[in-house]
C-alpha cells in the first residue's frame, strides 16, 4: 500500500518539531579546585570538577561534558560513562577525572569553559579562571603522609586533612576527618589518599592514592 505524499511530509514535519521542541541541558551549579598533587611519582597540579547538571527532557539526556582551555587549543572530553556520583556536605554532584598538564606541572594560565551536551547536541556552558598568582608546584614546600602501625604520620601542611579511603576498583568506602596520629583503616579498603584544605579554597593538595598497607609507594 502506497503511503499518501502529504501524510510522509506531514511525518517529517512532526518528526522535525518534536527534534526542535526539545529543551538544552543546564548547568546549575559547579564547583572546582586546582590541587597540588603528589601520587608519589609526579608532583604537578590537576583540576577537580564537580557539577550539577538538569535537563527538563530526562535526567540521561545529558552524555557529554568537555573542558576546554583558552586558546591553547587543549580539550578534556568526558562521555557520561566517566561520571562519577559524589556527595558533598549532602548534596549529590557529578564528578569528573581530574584535568592535569600535558606537559610540565603547571596547568595553563588561561579562561577555562566546561560545556555540557545532550543526545540531541543542545548546550550549555560556564567559564571560570583560575587565580594566576596561586601555588608553584615547583616552589613550595609539600606536606608528606604515611602509616605507621595503622596510623597516619602527617608533615607539613596548614589546613583541614581528610583521608579517603577507596576500594579497589577506586569507590570510595569511607572518609575520615584527619589530624597527625589518626587511626586508619576500612577492612573493604585497598587505598587511602589525603586531602588537604588551603585557606584559599580554590587551592589544596592531594597526596595519593597509597596502599593501605603502609607507606606511600609501597
């Protein structure tokens, strides 16, 4: 049976409305840090981002965030299969792998744009710079963690610690508020890694992740 012409073009008129019809993805609110890390191997900096994304058509619709930097040409792409669920002081983000230097330790001085896109490649964007006169990798001097007799030894470092404790598949299990002499240990845990707040909040070091069988390296 042979469809009548008008009804095909009527059905690609609705099909093209309904593709236009549909709304972009927000981004409602992000939260980011450049921290200095030590993993033991490299000292440099990595940018941590979390986001918090709506979408009014589905809450799936959104598979694509990406992080660009300036001019220089470099772009970190990550699909939704790179999220990560994390919550912070009770409210559910989107995490993302850490942004770090392709090259040297410093991350590039320039105006950064994190973009989000959905299904349809409908978008939403934000800018952000980080403050160019912030922390040297190369020209300051690093606290330094480990265990001892399952406790941890802290060295250095002028603010709040937090240890996380992760599985091995990188989940983290618990999270423990950290002085020099406390205890640590998770029987589900396979690393630990430590955090340590500045008084500029958009700054802070990150040393690990360790084995949580003793010292870093091991």
């Amino acid at each position: 049976m042979r469809i009548p012409l008008r009804i095909c073009v009527l059905a690609g008129v609705i099909a093209v409305l309904t593709s236009c019809s549909g709304n972009a993805p927000t981004i409602d609110e992000l939260q980011w840090r450049i921290l200095l890390r030590d993993d033991g191997r490299q000292r440099y900096e990595e940018l941590a981002i979390h986001v918090r994304l709506s979408d009014a058509d589905a809450d799936d619709d959104p598979v694509l965030l990406s992080l660009s930097a300036g001019r220089t040409g470099l772009i970190w792409r990550f699909p939704r299969e790179d999220w990560r669920m994390d919550t912070l002081e009770g409210t559910d983000w989107i995490g993302l792998p850490s942004a770090i230097p392709l090259e040297g330790s410093r991350l590039p001085q320039t105006l950064y744009t994190l973009r989000v896109e959905d299904l349809a490649g409908r978008s939403d964007e934000i800018t952000f710079r980080p403050d160019p006169d912030r922390l040297d990798p190369e020209g300051i001097s690093w606290p330094s963690a480990r265990l001892e007799s399952g406790r941890l030894v802290l060295e250095g470092g002028d603010g709040p610690a937090t240890v996380i404790l992760r599985d091995i598949d990188g989940t983290p299990v618990a999270t423990v508020s950290a002085i020099d002499g406390t205890a640590i240990g998770d029987e589900s845990a396979a690393t630990w890694e430590l955090w340590i707040d500045r008084p500029e909040r958009s700054q802070g070091f990150r040393l690990g992740p360790y084995p949580l069988s003793g010292l870093p390296g091991e």
